[in-house]
C-alpha cells in the first residue's frame, strides 16, 4: 500500500449535528472585534438612512411588536408589579409620587423663578409630568437587556420587546398619574381647557422620542456597563435645557440657539400650549417634534437592530 496515498482522518465535530447550539460559546468563539470597526467603514454595509431603509426598519419594528404583542404586555405589568412590590399603597403611588413630588416642585421653583408669572404652578406640573415619563422610561430602557440577560442565553426572542416593554409600563404610570394632573388643576382652580383635545399629539411624539432614545441607550449598555450611571447625569442637566421649569423666553436670546438645538423643548412646549396656554399646538413645533422623534425612533432602532446578534456575547 502507497503510504503516500494516505490522508489524515476528517476532523470530527465536538457535537452530533441535533445537538448544535444556537449561539456559539463563549468561551470557544470571541467576537470578532475588526468585524465591527469594518461595519463603519464598509459603505456596503451602512445604517440605512434613506428613505425606503427606513420604511423597512419601521415595518420589521411594527412587525416584531405585533407578534410579541402579549410578551410585551406581560412584561410591562411585571415590572409595574415588581415596582411597587411589598408597598401598602402599591399602585396608589402611581397617583401620589407626581403630587408629592409636584408640591415639592412647586414650593421651590415657583419662590425662585415663578415671580410674576401667572399660575406658575400648573406651567411647571404641565412640563414635569411629561417629562418623568421619558426619564423614567430611558432609565429603566437603559439596563432592560442586560437585567433580562438569563432569558435570553436561554429562550429566542426578539430582544426589542424589552424597551418596547419599558417605554410601555412607564406609558400606563404616566396616565395613571394624568389623574393625579386633572386633580391639582381642579384644586388650583385651572381652568380645564379645550385644547387638551390635543394632549395625545405630543404623548405620541413623547413615546416615538423615549423609544428610540431607550433602544440606544439599551444597546450602548450592553458593551459599556457605565451608560447606566451616565445617562442619569445627563438627565439631570437636560433637564434644565428643555423648558420644564421655564418659558424660553426668559432666557437670554443669545443662549436661545443653544436650548433650540434640543429636541425635548418642542415637545415639552408643547404640553404646555395644551394645559397652561390653552391654545391651538404651533405647527412649527409640531413638525419639528414629529422629524426630530421620527429620526430618533428610525436610527436608534436601527443601530440597536444591528447590534442585536452580538449581545449575547457581553452579557
């Protein structure tokens, strides 16, 4: 026999083919860091921004929400649960938080910055309680992958159900705590004006801005575990650059620009022509909330899309 002629036996796979796993390990397989730093600079693999690319982001988004739609729900209501687990008044302090936090606001903010300025008040409540809603939805969007981390080494889903869910027990708080709203007005003796008709308008700009928001913050989290402390720093100080505690136009014209440039100011305006002003939405602000809360919601979904499969490997 030609020792030649001899080849050396295929190599054997660790595993029987009904036993291969879903996700590599580990351990065995790392990502591979170059593959990711080459997506940049790949212009054949970009973040679509164009238009049909963004038609298509949107669909496959309505697409997974609509086919995880009782996931979805069934999450939000477990982390309402288990926000107001072992408490007496449990879901009661969806009312009490905002008034306890609003007599706090108002005592403060209406000595320093309410002086001569009409039911100073019902301003300040109308931009706070908006805004505890996308603060509180963006803090708990922001570590939804990396608490649910268990669930997904072990079951399939699809991981934008968690933002999804975060955004959406915040949404049921915000209007359990809308009660609490109509209650101080009443109290204040605020007229209940006819613009609230438009209220939905900006809640839906609201949740399309937190959403996308949430999903960046969510997938930045995932590789770099300091977003979590990060971002509540800059809630802090975005939120004294969105118009919740002021009028724009107390502020100096030539710092104007600066606050212009942020996209929460529109939006927030916007709740106070519904409640405070009691006027018709300006349609400037209006488009503007809705381009700038589009943008967001499409680029934030996409890069979270495009990152999703690599999770597995930092969590």
């Amino acid at each position: 026999m030609d020792c030649g002629s001899l080849q050396p036996p295929a190599a054997r796979p660790l595993l029987p083919a009904r036993y291969s796993l879903k996700y590599p390990i580990p351990a065995v397989v790392r990502p591979n860091y170059s593959e990711d730093a080459a997506f940049f600079r790949n212009s054949k693999n970009p973040i679509r921004t164009d238009i049909s690319g963004a038609r298509r982001a949107m669909l496959q988004l309505f697409r997974e929400i609509k086919n995880n739609h009782e996931l979805i729900w069934a999450l939000a209501i477990k982390e309402l649960r288990v926000r107001y687990k072992n408490s007496a008044l449990g879901f009661l302090w969806a009312l009490l938080h905002p008034l306890l936090m609003m007599a706090v606001y108002i005592i403060v903010f209406s000595t320093i910055l309410g002086r001569g300025m009409d039911n100073y008040g019902v301003f300040l409540i109308s931009g706070i309680f908006p805004w505890s809603f996308f603060s509180q939805s963006t803090n708990y969007s922001v570590s939804t992958i990396v608490g649910n981390s268990t669930l997904l080494k072990k079951v399939y889903v699809d991981k934008s159900v968690f933002p999804v869910s975060a955004v959406l027990s915040n949404l049921v708080n915000f209007a359990l705590s809308l009660i609490a709203l109509v209650v101080i007005l009443i109290a204040m003796r605020f007229p209940l004006h006819w613009t609230w008709v438009y209220f939905p308008v900006p809640v839906v700009f609201l949740c399309m801005f937190a959403l996308g928001f949430g999903f960046l913050c969510s997938a930045a989290n995932v590789f770099f575990r300091d977003v979590s402390h990060i971002i509540q720093i800059i809630m802090s100080a975005w939120f004294f650059m969105s118009g919740v505690i002021f009028p724009l136009d107390v502020i100096d014209p030539k710092y104007q620009i600066i606050l212009k440039l942020n996209p929460m100011l529109y939006i927030i305006d916007l709740f106070h022509q519904a409640v405070y002003y009691g006027v018709p939405l300006n349609l400037n602000y209006a488009i503007l909330s809705f381009v700038c809360s589009l943008a967001v919601l499409i680029l934030g979904y996409a890069i979270f899309r495009r990152l999703q499969d690599m999770f597995v490997y930092y969590l």
